[in-house]
RNA sequence: GGAGGGUUGGCAGAGUGGUUUAAUGCAACGGUCUUGAAAACCGUGGUACUGUUAAAAGUACCGAGGGUUCGAAUCCCUCACCCUCCUCCA
C-alpha cells in the first residue's frame, strides 16, 4: 500500500509512477484519496475536540457527587453530556467512513516501480538482462510425452481424485521432485536462510497484508466452511510472521526460506501454455523471503537474484534472467526480476522464479517496522523470490535431459535421488 | 465436540463503575557517583492519529467488535485465541 503521506507531500510523483503501470486515471484516484485525507483530518479535529470536552464534562460530574453537593446542575450536566454524545455518535460514524473508505481505496492502488525499471506496457517489453551463453538446439519429446513414457507424473489420475492441474507424481517423478525440494532447502540454509514450515491456510488479514487481497481474491482458493484462504505462494504465510512487528535493527536483514505447496485458481488461464507440468493449480515451491533495511535493499535483491542464478546453473539449465517493465510487473512489486528456464522439447520459456522487492508496499499493509538510530519508527523493506518453483523445473529438466537411453539426473541431485538415471 | 478458567505496557503482575493521565516489580534508556565498571541513588517511559516552524496540547488504544451508563480495564452480548479437564484423533 502506497504511503499516505507520500500523497500528502508528493502528489505528483504518485500519479507519474501510476501512469507508468499503464493506470490512465491515476490523477482521479489520487486526487480523491487527497481530498478524503483532508475531509478525513477536519473529521478528526473536531471529533477529538468534542470528545475533550465530554471527558471534562464527566469530570465534572463526579466532582458534583464527591462534594455532595445540591444536585441541582447534576441533571442538566447529564443532559448535555448525552447531547454532546449525540453528536460525537454521528461524528464518529462520519470519520469511520472515510476511515475505511480511504483505505480501501488505497487497496486498490498498485506499488509504484522503482526508476531503473524499464518503461513499457507488455510482457514483451521485459528487458533480457542475461542468458546462457551456450544455447541447445530445440528438439526432442515434450515433458508430458516423456512423464507417460517413464510413468513419473499422472494427470488423468489428478483428474479422477480432484480435476484438472492437480497431477499426481508417482515412482521416480514422485523421487525427483522430493530431490529437487530438498536440494533448494539445503542450498537456501547454506546461504543463510532460516527454514520455516509454515500453515498453507490464511486468513484475511493475513491475505491482505502481503496484497492478496482485495487484488487477487478470484485467484485464490477459499475455503466454504471458515474464512481463510489456500496460500498461493508461500510468501504469504512466511511474510505474515511479521505482521504487526516492531523488529530490531541487528536482527536483519530476516532471512527465511520455506517449502510448501501452493493453489491457485488460474481463473481466465486456457490454451497451450497450460499444458502438462507448465501451468496447475496445485504446485510445489520453495520460496525465499527477506526483510531488510530501506538503505541496502536493492543490494539484497541482486544478492536473491545471483543466488537463483546460481541454483538454476548448478542444474544446468539453460536460462534467461528478465527485468520486467512497468507494465508487466505485479500489483505489489517495486521492481522484479524473471528467471526463465528453456524447455528444449516445447521451444518455450517458462518462469520458475520471480524475485521482487515489494519496498515498504506490503510493510504499510502489515505493519513491519524497526527503530532508527533517533528511536524512530519506520517501515521495512519485504523482498522474495522463488528458489524455486517445482513442476517447471522438472519439466525443462525432463526435456533436456533425455536421451534414447533415459532421462539422465544432473550431479548434484543424484545424492538426494539415489540414482542416476530414469529408464 | 462438552465443561470450566483466562487474555492488562518489552516481560511479570495489581486493578470488579469516577484522582487509573493503568499500581508495583523486572528488564531498558538517560543521568549522578567512580580511574573504569558494578552497586546505590535520581530521572524517563508504549503504540497510533491530530496538531505546531518546533513545542505545547488533544484524541484513541487494557484480545476484537457491539451494548448499558453522565462515566467502563471493571457490568452485559457476540466472536477470536490461550489454559485445564473430559471425549475423540495422526
């Protein structure tokens, strides 16, 4: 959420940084949220400056019944305090309108990206940054080909015990997979991050505070019987440790990784891009989450994005590294970086992580703080990226490792696969 | 699922209708003393909002939300969470 007092003091770069996403009626928006702050604050003045004088008031009243004396003004003191009450009803009610009125607009408002990201409207404006060298040449059996062949992943089954995109990975798919999870876990603790197994059932604070809601609530799973929510990453969770948290300068930057499952709808998702292991509602992810200090940030990112580098070229895959533009980044993100595998038997890119620094955006929604050197509150920094997101790996690994005599296991898996080979 | 007890500042813990602007203790911070430290003593106290050049000052917050009352941490209702016992269970 965007700081308020940033529209306060800096209209105009508010509006600018929102025309930047592609928002044409930023000027509108902003300019209401401005109008209603004002509105909002005389609210306020007032109501504070009757409730004042109701509490003297009942002061006064008590002093009348310890003296004892003639209560000839009692009643009429009484009288004016339940006007006064009155009054301060109809105010309160007023200034917890705006209250929520004003934020709820603020909700609806995207994080502004940072200067350095590149302009543009689409996905195909995203800047390629970085891409391996030696590229393969395409070819070879698709990974849902290749998952029926060897029997690692059964989508018809996923189909029969809950629909479509939930597969069921079984036998040496089943293996690989726990291999890969394991591999990142490690990798992530050799770095320094704290693992956490988190709840994957949020509620609706909880989902609000990272920015799942109100933006993304057709995406996410609910459940009918209580009012929470299946995790669509495990951002959500982890990042909600520190909701409402007041954390101490030494103690960051916060370092966590965790694996869970994730759920989303991919509601409006349809044509080949969701074929086999490319696009399921419920996936595995191990998620990397980082709170830092405003001033080095930026550094962490880079820090979260050589790190993902260097898991995708310990699997030799082939990738690409992307900065997407204003356009296509997430509503929360300041700035974001994609990492694309290449899947040789589909000729596709697909996405296995995105590492974003979201700023303060989610820090305001949840309340993470530390103290400055002057005993100042201020809000953190939240960054996270995947490291990384499961089936997409294991497909492009699938594809390009194939060979007439199986499907070949990278070096650095085979200690968590026990066994080298899938044939 | 059933019954009972609870939720107060960083922590512990008093407080059952009006000097509670929440006692007291611990921890913390600042100071005095000291060569330095400890101890002792003195002082400061959280969060958010409004307000101001800065202050001053004001308002709200005792799990959350509502209600009763001139007045609620305190009484009533709803909900969440915690503890104990019973039941069930990986």
């Amino acid at each position: 959420m965007i700081e308020l007092h940033r529209i306060r003091t800096d209209k105009k770069a508010i509006i600018d940084g929102l025309h930047k996403r592609g928002l044409s009626n930023a000027e509108g928006l902003i300019q209401a949220i401005y109008n209603l702050d004002i509105e909002k604050r005389a609210i306020q003045l007032q109501l504070d400056n009757l409730s004042a004088t109701l509490n003297k008031l009942n002061q006064e009243i008590a002093d009348v019944l310890r003296k004892k004396d003639p209560a000839a003004t009692l009643e009429a003191k009484k009288e004016e305090s339940n006007q006064l009450k009155k009054k301060i009803k109809q105010l309160a009610e007023k200034f917890k309108a705006h209250g929520s009125d004003l934020l709820a607009q603020l909700y609806t408002l995207p994080n502004l990206p940072h200067e350095s990201v590149p302009a543009g409207s689409h996905a195909d404006d995203n800047v390629i940054i970085y891409q391996t060298p030696r590229m393969v040449v395409k070819g070879g059996s698709a990974h849902w080909d290749l998952v029926k062949k060897y029997d690692l992943v059964d989508f018809e089954l996923g189909n029969k015990i809950t629909g479509a995109g939930f597969p069921v990975y079984k036998g040496k798919g089943a293996k690989l997979q726990r291999a890969l999870i394991n591999f990142f876990l490690d990798q992530a603790l050799k770095a320094g991050y704290t693992e956490i197994q988190p709840p994957i059932l949020v509620n609706e604070a909880s989902a609000y505070a990272t920015g799942q809601l109100p933006d993304k609530e057709g995406q996410m799973y609910q459940i009918a019987s209580t009012p929470f929510y299946l995790i669509p990453t495990a951002e959500v969770s982890i990042t909600n440790i520190y909701r409402d948290a007041i954390i101490a300068e030494s103690a960051l930057p916060v370092k966590h990784v965790g694996y869970t499952p994730c759920f989303r709808r991919e509601a409006g998702s349809w044509g080949a891009d969701v074929r086999g292991l490319n696009r399921l509602h419920q996936f595995d992810k191990v998620e990397l989450v980082q709170i830092a200090h405003p001033d080095y940030s930026y550094a962490k990112l880079e820090e979260m994005l050589t790190y993902v580098q260097g898991l995708v070229e310990q699997l030799a895959l082939p990738y690409r590294v992307l900065k997407l533009c204003d356009g296509d980044l997430g509503f929360c993100a300041a700035m974001t970086y994609d990492i694309e595998v290449y899947a040789i038997a589909q000729d596709k890119w697909l996405e296995v992580s995105s590492i974003s620094n979201f700023e303060t955006f989610q820090s305001n929604r949840l309340s993470l703080r530390y103290k400055d050197k002057t005993k100042k509150t201020c809000l953190l920094h939240t960054l996270n990226g995947s490291g990384l997101a499961l089936p997409r790996v294991l497909a492009a690994l699938l594809e390009l490792n194939q060979t007439p005599e199986g499907i070949h296991i990278p070096k650095v898996l085979q200690p968590y696969t026990g066994f080298d080979i899938i044939d």
